[in-house]
C-alpha cells in the first residue's frame, strides 16, 4: 500500500491490515496515515512500509476465500508453495507476502517492528496479542493496553508467530468491533503511537501524539496489564456454533454460566474467568476464549528465570530432550509434562505444541529473539517520557 524511506537512520516498521478480509479498519487507517505523510512532506527516521494482507478477502468483504490466512505460516506450508501448480487465494497472498518480506529484509535494515491490526466479531475495547518473547513484552508495556499472552498455544499459523520464531519484535493490535466507527479511530491513533515507539517518528515532531494517546486510554476504559488464556472452545469443519447475544470481550463470566451452542448442545463455563474474543460472524475457528490477569509478582520472576540456561538442565530430566534444526525446542513426554505442569514451563519462557503422538513439543522464544538490534531503540531507554 506504500513504503515511505526516511531521510534519517532508523528503524524498519511494517504494519499489516486486512489480513482477513472482513477486518477493514486497519487498512482504511492506513491508506489516510500514508495520504496525510505524502501530502504534508512529513520527515521520517527509517523506513515505514504498509501493506494489505488479503485484497480478494477484502474486495469480497469475506474472512478468507479458501483457509484463513493467518493459520498457513507454517514452514511445512511455505516450502510446499514453490512445488505446488495450483495455489489458492490465500496461498498466492502469502507468496506475495514473502516476496515482500525477503525484500523488506534485504533492502531495509533492522531493527525490524512488524505490526498486525486487527479487529473483532464482538464489541471490545483495543486490546493487545504478543508471543511470549520479553522484547514483545516490554514494547507492548508502552501502550498501556490489556495484553494477551500465549495465544501461540493455541493457534497454528499466524503471521505473527512466523515473524517471532525468526527473532523479530512482532505485536498484534486488535482496534475494535469489524466495522464500528471508533474502530478506525483506534487503529488511526495506534498507529501514530506506533511511530513514536519505535522512534520513526519523534515524540516532539508529533504534538498531536498526546491526543491519540489520551483517545487510546479513554477507548480502554481502564483495562491494562498482562493476561494469559486459559481455555480455548474450538470449533471444527461442519461445526454449528452460536454464541449467546450480549456478551463483550473481557466480560467476566462466573462457572456455569452458559456461553453459547455447539451442535445443538449448550456450552457452559466450567470455571470463571474473562471472556475473550466471543465469535459473533460465520467464519472463524475459535468460538471464545476465557484468560485470567497475570500477577506482577508471577512477570517479575519469569524475566528472573529466562536468564537461567533452562534448556540444558530441563534437559537432564527424564523424559525431556532437545529437539528441532536449531536445537533450541525441547520435546517433553505427556507423563513429565504432567508431572512438572505447563505453569512451570510459562515461568521459564516456553510455550507447547501439543504433537499427535499425545507428547509436546515446547518452543522458547527468548532463545531466537534478536534482542541486541533494539538495544539503542528510544523504548528500550527511556526516551519515550
């Protein structure tokens, strides 16, 4: 949609809209973003490149055409592509994606924000996802938002965990209901946020910078902090899911309220928590999540115990081992990971996969994080106040 090249050193922002088709706001927000930059002259430090997700998803007004896009990105499915004839539309979109991505990797130089808007079924206040990478973390911290850990867990494929497991900072921003008109409000000012956080753009070249962050906080309605799922309703191919009307994200629910109907049979919370992300359209394969703020006290040790070497002594455990190309997974058994418990695994930074054979497969991200090319970044030193 555009690429703009600062006359300045600095670093390299990506930001997607439309990745899903119905998900407009963010590409609206980043057409006018891009307009009013060209149209004022406006200085830049680095480079900002804005890019659409899925045009035929959006020309239709449709999540995806064929698969949702933002479960592909997976290495088995990027390699398939060079050797397959037939591409369907969201396999041609992520080629192009790719093209786009090796480009923006060999012409532009790090340090590399990429940036994911998106938007609800369900009414919401602006919320935030991130892999569990501290460099996400800490980034996500400056907009004062709700932030949403371990969604990686339960969801195979997004662009997003793609960027991550390669080393960069990458952030989902989620602006509001699809099409609300508060929706494109949010992501407009999000985005100017964005461009003062990574030091694109200088907080006192941009006055208007308090404006949108005062919109972005009134638009939260006091939410912020960390938050992690704790169930995730699934809904399969051929499924008939209908969510119960009235319900908002991060609503709290009490055990044994009902939340919705999957084939005709009732679907009740067997446990209280938050509620995230209801689905309230057709397409999606998550019927809701439920999440539960995260301590202060529980953030604090997990950055503590990131800085021990994990890998080698979980290793020496029985039924753990190291695995994958990079050595830097760790393949535990059912029965040790039952015995140690996934809370355990979180305090030390990884995430799971649960494989077919029943055994799990946990990832580190700190381990890939790329965090030495944001050492001199403006957030990383307290430029930003």
């Amino acid at each position: 949609m555009g690429r703009v090249q600062g006359t300045e050193h600095g670093p390299t922002v990506v930001i997607i809209g439309g990745i899903h088709g119905n998900e407009p706001a963010g590409v609206m927000a980043l057409e006018e973003i891009c307009r009013e930059i060209r149209e004022t002259g406006m200085e830049i430090r680095g480079t900002l490149y804005a890019l659409k997700g899925n045009p035929e998803a959006l020309r239709q007004g449709k999540r995806f055409i064929d698969e949702d896009l933002n479960r592909i990105w997976r290495k088995e499915r990027i390699k398939a592509l060079s050797g397959s004839k037939t591409l369907n539309n969201e396999e041609l979109a992520m080629q192009e994606l790719l093209g786009i991505l090796d480009t923006i990797f060999r012409e532009s130089s790090p340090p590399y924000y990429f940036i994911d808007l998106h938007s609800t079924s369900g009414d919401t206040h602006p919320f935030i996802t991130i892999n569990d990478a501290l460099i996400n973390r800490n980034f996500a911290r400056l907009y004062q938002l709700p932030i949403i850990l371990g969604i990686e867990e339960y969801l195979s494929g997004p662009l997003l965990n793609y960027l991550n497991l390669e080393g960069w900072l990458s952030m989902g921003l989620e602006v509001g209901q699809h099409h609300a008109a508060v929706s494109l409000k949010n992501a407009i000012s999000l985005i100017w946020m964005t461009f003062v956080f990574t030091g694109l753009l200088n907080r006192s070249q941009y006055p208007a910078f308090t404006g949108h962050r005062s919109r972005i906080a009134a638009s939260a309605g006091g939410l912020q902090g960390f938050y992690e799922i704790i169930y995730r309703e699934r809904i399969r191919a051929g499924d008939q899911f209908e969510m119960v009307p009235g319900f908002r994200n991060f609503d709290p629910v009490a055990a044994k309220t009902l939340l919705a109907d999957l084939n005709g049979q009732e679907i009740i919370s067997h446990r209280e928590g938050i509620l995230f992300m209801p689905l309230y359209q057709a397409q999606g394969e998550d019927g809701f999540f439920l999440v539960r703020d995260v301590p202060a006290w529980i953030l604090w040790l997990s950055v503590l115990t990131r800085k021990i070497r994990s890998k080698e002594i979980l290793a020496l455990l029985p039924g753990i081992s190291i695995t994958g190309q990079d050595h830097t997974d760790l393949w535990v058994t059912a029965k040790t990971f039952k015995r140690l418990g996934k809370p355990i695994f979180h305090l030390l930074g990884y995430r799971c996969t649960l494989m077919e054979n029943g055994d799990y497969r946990m990832t580190n991200r700190e381990f890939r994080a790329k965090s030495s090319a944001y050492r001199d970044a403006p957030w990383k030193n307290g430029l930003l106040k």
